[in-house]
C-alpha cells in the first residue's frame, strides 16, 4: 500500500550572525531581556541573498536528501510572506533554477504556518493521484519587512529556508494525520501590510507620499501579548486534536517540533500539555523566528542529527499570522 511520504529534507541559513549584542547598537535592548523573554540569542540576517536564493539552496539540498532527480518533481509549493516579487512566484524561480522542467510551482501564504499548510497542500496533490514527487519549501527574508526601530519586534526575528520533498512511496516517513485551520477575526494581531489602493479613481496618498519620499515600505507590526497567549492555545489544541486523531497518547510521541517562535511559549504549551520540555525540539536560540522556515529547518536538524528513529511519532505544529495553525503526525522510517 502507498503513503504519503516525506523522503527528503533540506535547509540553508544566510551565514551572517547577528547577536543579541549587535541588537543592543540598534535599539534600546539588551541581550538579557531578550533571552529571558524569548529564549533567542542570536539570528541569521540576510546580506544579499534573497527569499529565491535561500529556497532555491534548502530546496536542492532536499532533493539531494530525497534521491531525486529535478525533472521527477511534479510540483513546487514555497510558503512566504516575503517573496522577491508580487509576480512571478517564489517557486517559479527555484523552478528555473533548480531545472525541475516538469514541475506546476506556487506560493502559498499562510505565515508562519506556511510549511505546516505547504505539507498538507501536497498531501493532497499526491493522495488525489494528480502528482507523485512534491518539493516543499519554506523561505524568508523577514529583515526586511522588520521595523528595525521597534525593540519590541525587531528582536524576535531571522532569515532562513527549509524544505522537504513528499512522495507516493509504500517506504518512507508517511504522514498518519494532519489538520489545518484559521481565525480570520483575529486577523489584525500580527500583519505586514501591502500596497493600498491606488489608481485614477482613487487617492489613498501613496504616489503624493512618493513624491516626497516618505513612501513608508511594509513592515511587520503585531500585538505580542495577543498573539502569545493565541500560540500558547493553539499549540495545546493541536496536539490534543490530533492525537485524538490518530488515536494516539502524548506517551506515543517521541518529539514535537513547533514553530520557533519563543521558548516560553512552548514551555508553556509543555507545561499545560504535561509533556516533557526534552520532546520539544527547538533552535530558536540560534535562528530566532524564520517564520514559514522555522519547522523544516528544525525538521531538517533533527534528521540531520541521526536522533530520529525508526518507527519515531513526531508532530510538527505551527501557528502564525492569519491566525493560522495547524498540525501533521509524521512515523519516522
Ligand atoms: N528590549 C527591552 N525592552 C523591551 C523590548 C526589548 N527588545 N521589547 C519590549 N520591551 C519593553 C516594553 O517596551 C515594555 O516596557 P514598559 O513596561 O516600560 O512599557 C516591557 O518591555 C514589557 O513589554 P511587553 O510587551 O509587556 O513584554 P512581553 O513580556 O509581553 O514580551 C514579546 C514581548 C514580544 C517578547 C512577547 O509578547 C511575545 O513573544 N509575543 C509573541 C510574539 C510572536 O511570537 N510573534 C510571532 C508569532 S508567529
């Protein structure tokens, strides 16, 4: 019988690290208050590459992992909030450069979610029988869209790209359950605003704004303490709901590997869930929030790191901006 697998993993870190320290030039912070609040201590700070370079490196490094070749990839989803352009997409340049000649290639918006609902987009494609081999990556150039002034945000963020390639395969680390969901109502506790309106029939200030050069670029704004307690729940919620899903107790788990946002979230979520901090896999301390990347770069080390075991229950879970959230239970082979 097949399944729907994942045979391959991938990721790449622009290598310019930033400290906490560094931080401390640019705002008013220290590297105290940002550990003790969120856990990071330092992050990867694109210096020229941008978001289709870094997917196009975790996308190849993926395809390496998966055995394939770029012409047996049916289909590219890349999962961004801060693509090079409005069009093309993301995909259509690692596409091109990755010369995967037959693959259909999309962005897909859904934050820091982005690889969670790109897996289950792909998921789909493969169980329907329309596609067979799906590369899936998620990329970020979030310096970009960060308010470098604002201490409260510019700390909690980092560049970076995972990737995985899914396939039919009756061999392979098959996806026994995932779920998806979104809370629209709570859409304005974390947004990176786009253009406005702006044509003959409407002035919205923008072209009169560029003409005097305080044309504002769009940046990250968020309610933090809103959108933690939202993460805190909705990790909770969704380990819940999928174990219940698969039939599964928290004692079948070997390792969860949530969106890296801030480690006191995720202790939080352990504490309420009664599961041991140890099967929360985190990095945040080195990369900080890379948004749509974060769970396949912490995917990618834990693979990397030979601790996954045949047979392992992981659950990946994300949340973000939306709100978005969403689950997938992997069996490791
Ligand atoms: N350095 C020093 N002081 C800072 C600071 C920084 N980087 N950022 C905020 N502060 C200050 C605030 O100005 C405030 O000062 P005041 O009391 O004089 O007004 C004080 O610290 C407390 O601010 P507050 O916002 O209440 O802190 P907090 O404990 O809620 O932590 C976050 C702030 C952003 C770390 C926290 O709310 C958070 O992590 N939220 C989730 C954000 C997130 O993960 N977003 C992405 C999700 S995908």
């Amino acid at each position: 019988m097949s399944n729907v697998c994942i045979i391959g993993t991938g990721s790449y870190l622009p290598e310019h690290v930033m400290t906490n320290d560094d931080l401390s030039n640019l705002v008013d912070t220290s590297d105290e208050w940002i550990r003790t609040r969120t856990g990071i201590r330092e992050r990867r700070i694109s210096t020229g590459m941008s978001t289709s370079d870094l997917a196009y490196e975790a996308g190849a490094r993926a395809l390496q992992s998966s055995g394939l070749k770029p012409e047996d990839i049916d289909l590219i989803i890349c999962a961004t909030i801060t693509p090079d352009y409005f069009m093309p997409s993301c995909a259509c340049i690692v596409q091109d450069r990755l010369g995967a000649i037959n693959a259909a290639a999309f962005d897909l918006v859904a934050a820091c979610t982005g690889m969670i609902y790109g897996i289950v987009t792909a998921k789909q494609f493969i169980k329907s029988g329309m596609y067979e081999n799906v590369l899936v990556i998620g990329s970020e150039t979030l310096s970009k869209v960060l308010d470098w002034e604002n201490r409260s945000s510019c700390v909690l963020f980092g560049d970076g790209a995972g990737a995985v390639v899914l396939s039919k395969a009756s061999e392979g680390s098959k996806i026994l359950a995932s779920r998806l969901e979104a809370d629209g109502s709570k859409h304005n506790l974390l947004t990176c605003s786009a253009l406005p309106l702006h044509n003959p029939y409407v002035n919205t200030g923008v072209q009169d704004m560029q003409r005097q050069g305080s044309f504002c670029l769009p940046k990250i704004e968020m309610l933090g303490q809103e959108v933690f307690k939202y993460a805190v729940r909705t990790i909770i919620d969704n380990i819940n709901n999928i174990l219940n899903m698969a039939e599964l107790t928290k004692e079948d788990i070997t390792y969860i590997i949530p969106h890296q946002a801030n480690q006191r979230i995720i202790e939080q979520a352990s504490k309420t869930c009664k599961i041991p901090i140890d099967k929360f896999h985190m990095n945040l301390d080195r990369y900080g929030n890379t948004s749509a990347a974060s769970i396949g770069i912490a995917l990618d080390e834990l693979v990397s790191s030979g601790k996954l075991k045949k047979k392992d229950k992981v659950i990946l879970v994300g949340f973000g901006g939306g709100m978005t959230s969403g689950s997938i239970l992997l069996e490791w082979s």
